[in-house]
C-alpha cells in the first residue's frame, strides 16, 4: 500500500504532535527517488530532518494495509527520535518510563502500552 500525498500528510500532522517533535526538527512529506533512469522509480516518504542537516527519509509503501504502513512509519519515526534525543521515550506511556508502541489492534493503528495493552491503548489517527 502506497499512500497518496493527501493521506501522507494527515499521517505526518498527526505524528508531529504525537511525537512532540522538537522545535529544531521538522517532519514533511517528500519523494524518494532512488537514482535510475526509470521516471516512475519515485516513492513517497517521510522526511525527518534537524538544524544539523542530520536527515533521514523513511520510505512509506510496500505494506499490506494503509494501517500497516503507518505503524512501520510510526516505529521507525519514534526510532530516530529516541536516537537523537538520548532515548527519551515518545510518545511516553502514561505512568510508565517507557514509550508507546505502535501496533495495530483489529483492523486499526493505535499506540499501546508495551507491558500491559488493556492499561492503555489510543488510536494513531
């Protein structure tokens, strides 16, 4: 499941406040283009990027289900978060040192408590 640009962007506007993204990064869709000569090689993807130009791009597509495919973005977006700031857990789970994990739960992409999911449990979206 690839996501068109709209769906994209509501998945980012979404993460950014979830994540409580720092005020020196920035996340924005874009386009990864992986360098052949074949015009129709180009993917969306997400771009995390710091006043450092420390950037990463997480390619979103591939997935079986758009759930799915955000979950992936979700992890891999709160991944590079922990990195760049120290392992600080976001989005925390309330009550709890450690983050939120993103799974899917019948049919939908939620954040839930990795020890103890009937504790708490939110959608993503």
């Amino acid at each position: 499941m690839i996501p068109d640009g709209n769906l994209l962007g509501r998945w980012l506007d979404a993460l950014s406040s979830q994540l409580e993204l720092p005020p020196e990064v920035t996340l924005k869709a874009g386009t990864w283009e992986n360098g052949s000569d074949f015009p129709d090689e180009r993917y969306p993807c997400a771009i995390l990027a710091d006043s450092s130009d420390q950037t990463v791009c997480v390619f979103v597509g591939g997935d079986p289900t758009a759930e799915d495919a955000l979950v992936r973005l979700a992890g891999e977006l709160q991944d590079d978060l922990a990195m760049r700031s120290w392992g600080t857990p976001v989005p925390q789970c309330p009550g709890h040192p450690h983050p939120l994990r993103p799974t899917t739960v019948q049919g939908a992409a939620v954040w839930t408590c990795p020890q103890d999911p009937e504790r708490h449990t939110h959608p993503i979206l």
